[in-house]
C-alpha cells in the first residue's frame, strides 16, 4: 500500500538539519502502524513527507501504485486518497461542523450537496456528533473537534488514514473517545499510519510498530517485541522513559 | 475598551460630559467672536443654490415666419414655424408654452420655456468624487487582490513584480504620482492614440487611474498580510483534503482573510475618498475644486468650505457605516 525508498529530507531553516535520512518503510493494506520516537526524531516530517506535505529532498515514496514524488503525479487526486488528521484539529473555523465534512466532497469529489450532506450525517452519527452538525468548531471541545477532523478525513473515502499525534493536544479526559473512533477504524480493516505517544493504543491496535531517533527508523516490530524484549539501547530508553 | 474603563460616580460623569457641550460651545463661539472681529458676514443663505439651483431653459425661433401648427406631443407640444420658404419644428414643453398659432416670431423670439430644477455645482462635485472614489476602489481591490496573491507566489516573475510596484507606488507621493499619470503617461498614450486616429482618454480616467493604482498598493499588503494571518495548518488541512491552491486559497484561507482585511480595507478607502481631492489639480471637478470655484463666485468662503468638509464627513461616515454592516453579517454567516 505504502513503500518508501531511501527517503532523506533536510531542513534549511534555521539551520542544515538532516531531518530524515535514508528512512525505509512499507504499509501493507489494512496493516495499522504505529510510529513512536522522542520529539524532534523526524515522525511528523516523515509521515507529511507521505501526502507531500513536506517535498522529500530524495528516495521514492509509492502510495497505492502512485509515485508520489514524481513530476508528473497529480499530487491533489493522490492526497485526495489519504486522510490526514493533525494534532492541532485545523478544522476550518468559517464553517459549521456539517460543511467542514462536506467542503472537500463538494470541492474536489464534485459530489452533489445532497449526497455530501447524506455521508457527512452518517459520518458524524458514527464519531456521536450528529448533534452538533450546525455548530461552530470554536463551540466545540478538543475532543469533539479531532472526532469532527476524522470524519472530514473519511468523508473523501481514503485508502490510508495519516494521524500525526491525534490525541497529544487533548485534555487527558478526551484522549479516550477519540481512540475509540481510531480503535473502530482499525478493526473496520482501514489502513493506518499513526504517530503517537498512546502505548496503550499501540500495543492493542498496532500491527507493527516503528521505532525512529533522529531521522531514522532505528527499530520495528510487533507491539510484544517492543514491550518486552526491545533490542536497540536508544528504544530501551526512550521506552523506559515513557512507560 | 470600556470594560477596562473604570466606572466612576454619576455626579463625576455628569460633569465631565457638560464640560464637554459647554467646551464645545466655547470653541464655536471663540471662532465666532473671532470672525466678528474683521468684520466677516455670514450668509448662510446663500450656500443652497450651490446644492440646488433652478435653471431657465427657452426655445427660441430660429428664423421669422409664423407660428403654422400646435400639436400635441406627450408633455410637449411641437411648433411649426413657417417663414418665407422654411421651416422649423421646435418641441416646447405644453405649460410653458408662450405663443398661438398664426402669432409672428421674429429670430431670438421666445416660443416657450420653463424651470427646471438642477443640481447644483456642490451636489456635482459630491457625485464626482463619491464615483472617482467607487471606480478606483473597484479596480483598486482587483488590483490588489492580484498583486498581494501574487506578493505571496512561489514565482519570482510574479513576486518581483509585484514588490515593485509595491515600493514604487507606495515610496512617493500621490501628487507627484497624479501628475505623472497627467503630464507623463497622460501626454504619452493621448499623442500616442493621436497618431493612430483614435480618440482621446479623457481626464477624468487618468484621475481614476492614478487612485485606483495607488490604492491597489495598500491593498496588497494588506491582503497579504490577511492571508499571512491565517495559520498554515488552515491550507495544509485544505490541501491534504486533495484541494488544489486555487480551492484552498478560494473556500477556505481568502474568506477567514476576508473578515480581519475588511476593517484596515476600509480604512484605505476612507482614505482614498479624502486623497480624491487632490485630482483638483488636473481640472477634475470633483468636490474640493467644486469649492473652490463656488468660494470664488459667493464669496463666502467660511461657509462653504465647513459645507464641504461636512460633505466628506457624509461619504466617509457612509462608508465605514456600510463596512460595520458588512462585519456583522460576517460574524453572523
Ligand atoms: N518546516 C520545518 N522547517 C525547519 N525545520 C523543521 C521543520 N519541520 C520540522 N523541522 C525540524 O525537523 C526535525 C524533525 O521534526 P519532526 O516535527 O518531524 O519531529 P517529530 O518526531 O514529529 O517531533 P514531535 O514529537 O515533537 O512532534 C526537528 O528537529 C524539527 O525542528
Ligand atoms: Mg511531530
């Protein structure tokens, strides 16, 4: 579903800084993966470097057959392909909760109104917050805004869910209704990559998970092998430090 | 503002505020006691005819003859008169007519006439600078919008260009850019249309051109400035939806831009009405030159010019009504 090649991506500003170097990965369909790492080791710029959010500098990234580094990708259909929720929510603050899940099935599906408004009410029956169609995000709790950016994600149909730290901006009383709407997207079989401090979530829901330290992925495997028997120094310690 | 304000006794506003009117009062009064002093005679009666005024309009028979028919036309009536071997028709509103059929005119005679009332050289001026100052803002804000779009571009070509018009525009002064546009480019592109038998530009649109060219500049940046106010997570949430930049830029940065732009926006154009004065210059009527020429014929310019800065004050006023409507609708929608 997902391959990346020898991904590198340095940052200029506001210095040369080796952001990510030489990062190998592959997502099959349906697999859940999980990527954890201290702050600064590369998680957020190698999963925007995947919806090309962020220009990888070299190395080859293949979603779905596409080549998402190549000239002639046309990048808004691929990213139209995979949702991405940010830990910041971005929910655009202009439209009531009902527009910001059909905007992008109006716009770039070119869905009629009826049939956009028809999914996005289904949509956000399933995150439990079809009573609050009409209101504004700012009205809304952090938790209730990331369950809205879910639903704005799924309304375009993805093939892969993106989440960068979906739960690390929320009150600790709202982490868990927003993982209960990840958890049942799992099991629905949807193919996810997830960036996240959740150990909890990981160890129930991933797949496999992926260790990186300073722009490279240092180590992966299944959740068991991480919590019992990790082999790098580093993933012990960043592991000890966490748990 | 005034929640941080600290609330004081009833007594203590009170005063304060009669303080205020009988100030007021005083400073009209000193100005005046002042104008008493050499002697000026106000007469104020004699500012609405430069609002108003009436105007006499006559038919008058061309040639000598006779009046040869009457009939009826509408409003009007149509004369006929017949001389020696011509003859004219002349449309003359029916209640103002002045002559019979079979009467003899002579040339210069009065066939009829009547009053009509029309607006006057203040009202003119007023109208002048509320349309020089509408059409600028309209080309001012297409301008505008493009350049700060394209301030904002990946494109040097773009981008160069529009930081130096920017700079251009914005590092000297509106006269001396009024005088270009006349002297300079408006010398230059009538010659040139002269040459190839084309008709000429008026005045007034190198006026225009001008406003509308200096506004376009402050727009820019402040259009650029409203879009670089809106957080990145906004486009790149637009984007990863599979929005392209038009769209993203279309349904979702430009509309949150729009509501933080409106209340510097108008603000230019507030002042963009007051700068319109300037076009006097260039023999454009509008409402300080209007002025000026009502001064020279009255005699009374003390009036009239309060008159006329009140007239500012009314457009002004009217516009910044106009764009707190506007910013209430938005909050609403
Ligand atoms: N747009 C950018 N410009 C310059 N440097 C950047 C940019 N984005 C990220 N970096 C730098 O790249 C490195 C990796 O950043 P990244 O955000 O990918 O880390 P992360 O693993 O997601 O960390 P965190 O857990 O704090 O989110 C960091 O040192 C960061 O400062
Ligand atoms: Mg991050």
């Amino acid at each position: 579903m997902i391959k990346a090649v020898n991904v590198s991506k340095i940052f200029y500003v506001p210095q040369r800084l080796l952001a990510l170097s030489n990062v190998s990965a592959e997502i099959s369909r349906g697999e859940v993966v999980v990527i954890i790492g201290p702050s600064g080791s590369g998680k957020s710029t190698f999963l925007r470097c995947l919806n090309r959010l962020e220009h990888a500098d070299s190395g080859h990234i293949y979603v779905d057959g596409v080549d998402i580094l190549a000239k002639k990708t046309d990048i808004n259909s691929a990213r139209a392909e995979m949702g991405m929720v940010f830990q910041s929510f971005n929910l655009f603050p202009h439209k009531t909760v009902l527009e910001n899940v059909t905007i992008g099935q109006t716009v770039v599906r070119r869905r009629s109104r009826r049939e956009a408004e028809d999914k996005a009410m289904a949509l956000l029956t399933r995150v439990g917050l079809a009573a609050k169609a009409a209101a504004y995000p700012d009205n809304l709790s952090g938790g209730q805004q990331q369950r809205v950016a879910i639903a704005r994600a799924l309304a375009m149909d993805p093939k892969v869910m993106l989440f960068d730290e979906p739960t690390s901006a929320l009150d600790p009383e709202m982490v868990g209704e927003v993982l209960e709407v990840m958890k049942s997207l799992a099991r629905e079989g949807m193919t996810m990559v997830v960036v996240t401090h959740e150990m909890g979530f990981a160890r129930e829901v991933a797949d496999r998970v992926l260790f990186m330290d300073q722009g490279q992925i240092l180590e992966e495997g299944t959740p068991e092998h991480f919590f019992k028997a990790p082999e790098n120094e580093r993933t012990k310690l960043f592991l000890s430090q966490i748990l | 503002m005034s929640s941080g304000r600290r609330r004081h006794s009833l007594a203590y506003e009170l005063f304060w505020k009669a303080a205020f009117v009988v100030s007021l009062i005083g400073v009209c009064w000193m100005l005046y006691a002042a104008t008493q002093k050499i002697d000026y005679v106000w007469r104020w009666y004699r500012v609405p005819q430069y609002f108003v005024s009436e105007r006499v309009i006559e038919v008058k028979s061309g040639i000598q003859g006779e009046v040869a028919s009457i009939a009826p036309e509408g409003e009007n009536v149509s004369v006929v008169v017949a001389g020696d071997g011509e003859e004219e028709t002349h449309l003359v509103p029916a209640k103002g007519l002045r002559v019979g059929k079979g009467d003899a005119v002579y040339p210069g005679d009065v066939l009829g006439g009547e009053k009509k009332i029309v607006p006057g050289i203040l009202i003119e001026g007023t109208w002048l600078t509320l349309y020089v100052s509408a059409v600028s803002i309209f080309f001012g804000i297409i301008l505008g919008l493009f350049t700060g779009l394209s301030r904002l571009s990946d494109n040097p070509f773009l981008r160069w260009w529009s930081i130096t018009y920017i700079e251009l525009i914005r590092g000297s002064p509106l006269l001396v850019q009024i005088y270009i546009w006349y002297f300079v480019l408006g010398t230059l592109i009538n010659n040139l249309l002269n040459k190839s038998d084309l008709p000429q530009i008026p005045t007034l649109w190198f006026g225009i051109a001008s406003m509308a060219v200096f506004t376009g500049a402050y727009v820019a940046e402040i259009v650029r400035a409203g879009i670089q106010s809106i957080h990145r997570g906004q486009s790149e949430a637009a984007r990863s939806l599979g929005m392209n930049a038009y769209q993203s830029m279309r349904h979702i940065v430009l509309p949150q831009a729009f509501r933080r732009i409106l209340p510097p926006l108008a603000g230019q154009f507030i002042s963009l009405i007051k700068d319109s004065s300037l076009l006097g210059i260039i023999a454009i009527r509008e409402l300080t030159k209007a002025t000026r020429e009502v001064v020279t014929v009255s005699l009374q310019p003390f009036e009239i010019f309060f008159v006329c800065s009140l007239l500012y004050l009314l457009l002004t006023f009217g516009l910044s009504l106009l764009t707190n409507y506007l910013e209430r609708k938005l909050v609403q929608s």
